[in-house]
C-alpha cells in the first residue's frame, strides 16, 4: 500500500484533525497499527491510508461517546470477522449510558433551573439564593 502524502506523523495529524499526542496515544493502545519505523524514528515512519481511515473511525466513534476500551472491542470485533449482533451488543451498551447520563443531566437540570431562575441577579452574595441554594443540603433523591 502506498503511504498518503504527507507521510509523517504530522502530516497524518494535519490529515485527520487530531493532535500528534492523541495519535500517539492510540498507538500505545493498540487502537492504530504503527507504522514501520525509518531509521529508528517514529515520527519519519510512513503513515498510510488505512492508519487515516482507523482515525477517521476513532473520530466517529469517540464523537459518539464510545470509551477507548469500547473502541478496542469494536476493533477487535472487525478484526475478527464476527457478526453485526457483536456490535450490536457494544454498541447497545453505548446508547444505554447515552441514556443513562441524559437522564442524570436531566435530574440535574430539573434542580439547577429554579435556583438559578431564584437569583434577583442584585445584592449582597450572602443573600443570593443561588449562593444559599449551594450551602445547603442536597434534597434527598
């Protein structure tokens, strides 16, 4: 396969909008294949199409909200050749803590809405009922 132009790890950072950091952190996970080494140095190794279009799938997934271990699955499941009902299953896992934390974020914005919309946005801080609000105890749930 013939390495993309530029074919060094900043040209491959330019290409998929990621840092040089965060590529080199999925190479220490093992969610991107590193390249063979030049000369003993990393950052001269020929990237090529597929290490572009791994990122690109890595984007898309942590865009979704997918963990990096939820990643590694998902890789590991392509890699394997085995059924859409594994993706399936980690997939379902991710839209379940979707829901779960918009549920939380919900709880919480039920709370934080009246004490915000409490504040005459004048007077002492002691007196403020967003600063009153955030002293006290939290209501049980």
């Amino acid at each position: 396969m013939q390495a993309i132009a530029p074919a060094t790890l900043d040209g491959l950072s330019k290409l998929a909008e990621i840092d040089v950091d965060t590529i080199q952190k999925y190479e220490d996970l093992g969610l991107l294949p590193q390249p063979r080494l030049r000369s003993g140095r990393r950052t001269s190794a020929p990237y090529h199409q597929e290490h572009l279009d791994r990122l690109h799938f890595i984007k898309r997934c942590t865009d979704l909200g997918f963990s990096l271990d939820a990643i590694a699955d998902l890789l590991a499941v392509n890699g394997g050749m085995r059924t859409c009902g594994d993706i399936y299953v980690i997939a379902a896992r991710q839209l379940e803590d979707v829901r779960t934390r918009i549920a939380r974020l919900k709880r919480i914005e039920d709370e934080l809405a009246p004490i915000v919309e409490s504040c005459p946005r004048s007077g002492e801080v002691r007196a403020c009922p967003i600063w009153q609000a955030l002293r006290s105890q939290p209501a049980p749930r």
